[in-house]
C-alpha cells in the first residue's frame, strides 16, 4: 500500500485522521472512506505500518541481518517474514515457502518470544490465516500447508539433516554455541528456488556477527534500527526510566541504538584474546568445577546483577569457563537456587561465595537450599582491577579458555577498564567470573 507516491499521500492522510480520532473522536474525511472492512484490512497490512528498515532491502541476498537495539522492532520484522513467507506475500516470496526454520538460543526462547510473544508469529496473522501451534511437535502448520519448525541453538545438532527453504534467527550474538548452530543451518538452507534468512539481533562483538558484517554486500544485506525510533509502541515508563538511564553510554550505544561496540581502549580482558582462546566444548574429566556467587546488596530491579559462573580446571594448568548463569532481581532464595542448580547440574565440587555483602548471611542462603553443599566464602581485601589483573595474566597466556560464547560476561570484560565499567554498573558476572579462576 506504500510503494507509490498516491498510496503515500493517503497512508499520511489516515495517519493523521487515526491521530486526530484519537485526541478526539471527530472523524476525518479519509478515515471517513474506509468501512470497517477496510479498516480491519489496514490494521494487518505490515507494509503499510512498517518502518522503511523493517521492509526487506531489493535486490539478490540470502540473508537479512537486522541489528536493533532494545525495542526497536526488530522480533515484528522476524515474525512478519515469516508470515509472508509462509504466505507468498511479494515482496517477501513469490508465492508460500516451506519448510521454514525458527531458530533461537534455547527452545523455551523461540517458543516465548518467536512464536507466542505480543510481536511474535502467531500475533501478527489474521485469524482464519493463522498456522497451527503444537508446543509439543515444535511445529507451525499453516492452512495452505506451510510448515515451520522450532530449533535452538543449543541444541544445534538437530538441524544437521533438515533442509530448509527460509529460516529466522533470533538474537545470534547471545547464542553460546553461536558459530556452530549457524553452521549447521547454513548446511540445510537449501529447499526451494530462493533460500532465505532473516537474522535479528541486538549488537555485540561476537565472532559470529563480525563474519556477517565482512559479508555485507555479498549476499549478506544489513539494516540497523535504534529503540528511539520505535518510541510510539514502547511504555513511557521505558523511555524515561531505561532510555534516559543508558542514552549515550557504551551500553545504551549498543543495547539501544543498535551498534556495535567495539573494546574500550584500556580494557584489561581484549576480545582477540578471548576468542582466541575459545573452544567449542571442554575436555572430558575436569579435575575440579568451581560455582562462584557474587552476591548483589539488594534484589530490586535496579539493583545490581548476582554474578553466577561455572570454571572448571584440567589436569594441566587451564581453566575452562563452563557456563554464566548470573540473574538480575533475584532476591536471595532464588539466586541461592540458581547457583546450587549449577552446582548440581555440573556436578560441581564446591560454591566459592563472596561474602562482602552479607557476611555468614551468604552461606546461610546457600544452605536454606542445600544444606550439605560445600561452601568455600572468600572476601575481597582488594579492589576489582587489582583483583582482576592475574586473572588476565592467565588469558593472556592462553591459559583460561571459553567453552562457548557468554555474551554479556563477555561484554563486561570488554568494558572493564581501570576505573570500573564505563557507565559505572557493577561488574557482577566479571567479578564472579575473577573469583572462579582464582579459587581454581
């Protein structure tokens, strides 16, 4: 309804009668036009509604990789791809593509989020054209016969077999297996005359999407998007709390306008360094497996993170950071559950607790849970740079490995400089991550 300039003129038109109706009920004359029928139509007609950077670009590609920041409409523009899709909707298909792909890092993400969040796929449908959600067959079956099927990355051998004439990824640059998932993929994207991919993501210098980028061009076409732009559908609240909060800081750069954010000049953990030393698994038989818990002083929303991380030792003198299992607002029960659910699951040989904040009280929680866990509680004497340093040292030699990508423990350790994270948080996940190493 937007392509041509008469179909501009009216979409202004009604714009601006929807708004005037709005503040005050008087009906416009090009609202006037339109029966309800109409209305209904437009209301469900993306092309009419979407943002020029939430239309895919023209031209030959075969993936789409939109990079937003919190907000920004990046999960509507996934969802509406794979409706049209599914659809045959020009200038998305031609006519319905099937089978389709929805991938996200775990199952219980893309089933939230991709498929039954406010802007995900069965949101965006008319009623008599919406697909057939069965949670426990993973599958999407549209009236025409169209299917889609649920994936997660974690889980990304799974996809080795499948072929695939269109795929939605969602949120790659947080994924922990990010590169191997996207492999696997890549491989089954093969069924119909056209494969194609929409990747949506918030930013982060993660190996996976800096490979993307170098392809821009080359059958790789990339659209950006800020949250302010998207300000007409977000809360009030959110705008002024979140977005007046974070505007113009490292992270508000990357987690709301959508860039990617390289590391600070003085970080004291580079990325190359880490992702050199990263590893698709660790080895079998790790001497030792340490939980550490940085516990945070409140558990407000505001408040900071309690820092969680899992490293492991093997028999030659390297640590493996096995998985990042921080949570923010959790009171002291549930972060307590959080950490002994790691310490269970990992078979882990001990929780290393920082006790700064909170004295016997830390062990106490731990034991409300599980009353024989072993508990080793350490206090900082220390500031965090000083703290940190031998830390470093041991990746720097190569000798701290990544099992995986952790992409927010990640993007603290980036950002850690001497004067702390430079929008002045706590480094809840970097400190946790600092007292693991160190008690292995």
């Amino acid at each position: 309804m937007a392509a041509d300039p008469i179909s501009k003129r009216f979409a202004a038109s009604l714009l601006s009668d929807l708004a005037a109706y709005a503040r005050t009920g008087r009906v416009g004359p090009t609202l006037g036009l339109l029966g309800t029928a109409h209305l209904e139509a437009i209301l469900r007609d993306w092309r009419f509604w979407a943002r020029r950077e939430q239309i895919p670009p023209p031209g030959e590609w075969t993936s789409w990789l939109i990079l937003g920041g919190r907000g920004a409409g990046k999960t509507r523009s996934g969802a509406e791809f794979v409706r049209a899709m599914a659809l045959g909707h020009p200038p998305y298909a031609p006519m319905p593509v099937s089978p389709i792909a929805l991938v996200g890092e775990t199952y219980d993400e893309t089933r939230a989020v991709m498929v039954e969040g406010a802007s995900g796929i069965l949101g965006v449908h008319k009623w008599e054209e919406r697909p057939v959600w069965s949670p426990t067959k993973r599958t999407l079956q549209w009236p025409n016969g169209a299917q889609a099927f649920v994936h997660s990355a974690e889980s990304h051998e799974a996809l080795r077999g499948p072929q695939f004439a269109a795929a939605w990824l969602d949120e790659v640059a947080k994924w922990r297996l990010g590169e191997a998932a996207f492999d696997q993929l890549q491989f089954g994207l093969r069924a119909g005359r056209r494969p194609r991919q929409v990747i949506t993501t918030t930013p982060r210098p993660v190996p996976l999407l800096r490979a993307l980028l170098k392809r821009e061009g080359a059958g790789v076409v990339v659209t950006r998007m800020a949250t302010r732009a998207n300000a007409g559908n977000l809360a009030p609240g959110f705008l002024r709390d979140v977005v007046g909060r974070y505007a113009g800081t490292r992270l508000g750069r990357q987690e709301l306008d959508g860039e990617l954010i390289d590391d600070r000049p003085d970080t004291l953990f580079p990325r190359s360094v880490v992702d050199g030393n990263r590893v698709a698994k660790p080895p079998d038989g790790l001497r030792r497996i340490f939980v550490a818990v940085d516990p945070p002083a409140s558990s407000s929303t505001l408040a900071d993170a309690c820092g969680i991380v899992a490293a492991g030792a093997d028999g030659f003198g390297n640590a493996y950071v096995l998985e990042d299992a921080s949570v923010q607002g959790a009171n002291p029960a549930a972060w307590a559950r959080r950490a002994i659910g790691l310490y269970r699951r990992l078979h882990a040989d001990r929780i290393v607790a920082e006790v700064n904040q909170g004295g016997e009280m830390v062990e106490a929680v731990l034991r409300q849970v599980d009353a024989d866990v072993p508990v080793r509680r350490v206090r900082a004497t220390r500031g965090k740079w000083l703290r940190a340093e031998p830390v470093a040292a041991l990746y720097e030699q190569g000798r701290v490995r990544h099992a995986g990508t952790f992409a927010e423990l990640e993007d603290e350790m980036a950002d850690f400089g001497p004067d702390g994270l430079s929008d002045g948080r706590s480094p809840d996940r970097l400190d946790a991550l600092v007292w693991a190493i160190t008690a292995l």
